[in-house]
C-alpha cells in the first residue's frame, strides 16, 4: 500500500518485480532472447501489503538476457493507495548481470520502480540474490528516491533494506509449492508502506501450468493494517500468469 507524503503523514509502499514465485530462485530467461509475460491477480501483494487495497490488477513485463549474463527488461501494474488518488500505475525498469558457479546461481542488478508524476515517490534499489538446489536468499537496499525526507527521517543510500529466504520445491506432476519470509525495515520502508518500524512477511504458494495460489500474512503494525488494506491480516491470492516467446 502507499500513501502520499508529508511530513505529517504516512508514505507508501513499493513493489518489486512481483508475481508469486514457483521456483525459490531463476536465472532470467535464456540467453540472447527476448520474452514477455502477462498477468492477472485478484490482489497484487508486495513484500506482503497489498499494492491495490485489496483489488485486482492486471501486470506484464517484457525481458532480454543475453549470453553473457546481462538481462535486462520493463514490469508494469496498475496500482491504489488510499487516501491518494496519484497513484495508478507501477512501472519498473531493471537491469542486471546472472551467472552460475559450482551449481550456485547468483543475480546482482538495480530496479527502479515509478509511479505517477504526481505522487513524487520513484525510488532504486540495488539487489544481490543467491540460490542453490531449492534454497533461496537475498537483499534489496535503497540507493535513490525522489521523495522528500520528513523530521528526523534518512532515506539516504543504505538507509532501508529488504531481506527475503525462500523454498520451492515440487510435489507431484508439475505442482510446486513455494515457501517464504522476509523483513522490511528503515525509514523510507516506513513512509512508503504507512508501517510503524519494521515488518516480517510471509507466505506459502502452490502453481500448476501458470495458475498459482498464495496464502500471505505479516506482523505489520501502523496505517499499513488499518483502514481498507488490513495487511496485518491473512490474504488469500489467486493468480494466472502466461509467458510469451519474442
């Protein structure tokens, strides 16, 4: 959820290149090519607070990766935060370099996330994802915002970070079932999300031939959980995601 800023207000939320994740951690797509996705979601989840207060969204994106590891590619999602009305669209550019090493994956990149003029609120991150057999970890950290700093507030470089593990594994004919947690926390996390300090998240998903099912909850406590987003309540989210060759 996000919030228009002041200094006497509470902020809002970002998203990362969302969509429920099947697999605990991928490589981008393969090399030298160009891809898209498309999808649809009854509630488009970020880090564990609703992006849409609770409405659908419709999402997709377009990719490159070529052979050396360098990919590229452009994600966007309609978007709600109340008590705003400037915010209507997410739209993320990223960029970023995947390789593998002793089975190994690892992925280092930026993604830069913007919304509406109006809302004032664009920000960047750096990330660095490792993964091995089912295992996944990895760490965003806030590099750059456009938004205004309140009293006593620091969304300088390296001021909000974002931590996330995750498990995937399959059961039986092409049914996987993703596990994960994750902790939100700094000042700009704060403004963005309407959360008083920081925040775990957590959730558990199946998917099957694009169709996916997510149970997700977190322990947020401030604006974030009152008022139309409920984000310290269990969501229930269902989702179809197609992927298309370029």
């Amino acid at each position: 959820m996000k919030f228009q800023f002041s200094p006497s207000s509470p902020l809002k939320t970002l998203s990362v290149i969302s969509a429920l994740s099947l697999t605990a951690f991928a490589l981008p797509t393969q090399a030298g090519e160009w891809s898209a996705n498309a999808a649809m979601t009854n509630n488009y989840i970020w880090r564990g607070l609703t992006q849409t207060e609770n409405e659908a969204a419709i999402q997709g994106g377009i990719d490159y990766a070529s052979d050396s590891g360098f990919y590229a590619g452009t994600w966007v999602s309609n978007v709600n935060y109340a008590p705003s009305d400037v915010y209507s669209y997410e739209h993320d550019l990223y960029a970023g370099f995947a390789f593998e090493t002793g089975g190994v994956s690892w992925d280092v990149g930026y993604l830069y996330y913007n919304y509406d003029k109006e809302a004032e609120f664009d920000f960047g991150e750096v990330y660095a994802k490792v993964g091995f057999g089912g295992f996944s970890g990895g760490v965003w950290v806030l590099t750059n915002t456009e938004a205004d700093e309140g009293l006593g507030q620091d969304f300088g470089a390296g001021s909000t970070y974002y931590i996330s593990a995750d498990y995937g594994f399959e059961i039986s004919n092409g049914i996987g079932v993703g596990l994960h947690v994750g902790y939100h926390d700094g000042d700009f996390a704060e403004a963005f999300n309407g959360t008083t300090g920081g925040y775990y998240d957590y959730n558990i998903s199946v998917a099957k031939d694009g169709f996916a099912f997510m149970m997700s909850s977190t322990d947020v406590e401030g604006p974030a959980a009152d008022g139309g987003y409920d984000n310290d309540e269990i969501k229930f989210v269902i989702s179809y995601a197609v992927d298309i060759s370029m």
